[in-house]
C-alpha cells in the first residue's frame, strides 16, 4: 500500500489526492480512519472487507481496529444497500405519531423487513433512533433528505417518486 490508497487487497481510492488531503488534516494517521470510511463508502456504497484491509493499512492498525469503529456507525454500512435508503425513526415521538405504520406500509408493500433491500435494489428500510426532529413526527430520512409529518398516504406518494 502507498500513502496515496493504491490497494494490493481490492479495494483502491479512485481519488488519491481527496486521500492526502483527508490526511493532511489530522495530526496522526488514525484520526482519519472516521473520515477515510465516508470517503469509501461514497465510493464503494458500502464498507466491505477489502475496504477495512485497505484503510487499516493506509493509517497503520489492525483491521480489527477499523471494524470496531465501522460497527459503532449505524450510517457505515457492511453489505451492500438499495439506490434509497429508508430510515424511519423509531424513538418515543415518531413512534408514538405512526412510525409503526409507515415501517408496516413499505413492509406490506414492498415486501421487505427492517434490515431488508427489495430484490430490484430499489429500497433497503431500517429503524433508526432519533433523527433529531422529534417536532416533527413522525420523521422518515430517505438518503440524506427528511420527509416529516408523514401520513401513510403522503409516505406513499412520496416512496413512488423514487426509481
Ligand atoms: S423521536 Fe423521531 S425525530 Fe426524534
């Protein structure tokens, strides 16, 4: 492996200056594993084996050190995802203002559970904590866009817009 994150194990970063540049904002190699990991997935669409080789290397660990911090973020993936990501929150005012349902609805419709990516790549659905807009339950973050105060209609009409 160089410093520029040419891999012999699989995994290479298409963009080696974003890697040096990642770098060169942190005082020590592994203060850049948090950072290196978006980067990856935003390429990779997930954090795959090669991915965790490649990074425990390029900042010196073990990738037993790599994993631990993968495992602590929900939003760092292991398998790979559908096109949208639905994440519906589950925490106290969500639930209590219809979560439940609108993770029903995409079940029944869709034919998945939480967890779960429709045959087509289309959707994966996950139960999340707190989205931090409890004021506006309940709350479903679809990529990286809320949709709030949702009824099971407009949830609907809004899973429809998405190919
Ligand atoms: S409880 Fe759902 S956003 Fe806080």
């Amino acid at each position: 492996m160089n410093s520029n994150g040419k891999s012999m194990q699989g995994f290479t970063f298409v963009d080696p200056e974003r890697v040096e540049q990642i770098f060169s904002q942190y005082p020590d190699k592994k203060s850049a594993t948090l950072p290196l990991l978006h980067l990856a997935q935003s390429q990779h669409g997930y954090i795959s084996n090669s991915v965790i080789n490649t990074i425990a290397d390029l900042v010196d660990c073990h990738p037993a050190i790599v994993m631990d911090c993968v495992s602590f973020y929900t939003m760092l993936y292991t398998k790979p995802q559908g096109r949208h990501i639905i994440q519906v929150c589950q925490t106290l005012s969500c639930s209590l203002n219809g979560a439940d349902s609108l993770v029903d609805h995409v079940m029944d419709k869709y034919e998945i559970k939480p967890g779960e990516t429709t045959a087509d790549d289309r959707f994966t659905l996950m139960k999340v904590e707190c989205l931090g807009s409890c004021g506006t339950a309940p709350v479903v973050q679809i990529n990286k866009e809320y949709h709030e105060g949702l009824s099971t209609q407009n949830f609907d009409k809004l899973l429809e817009s998405f190919e």
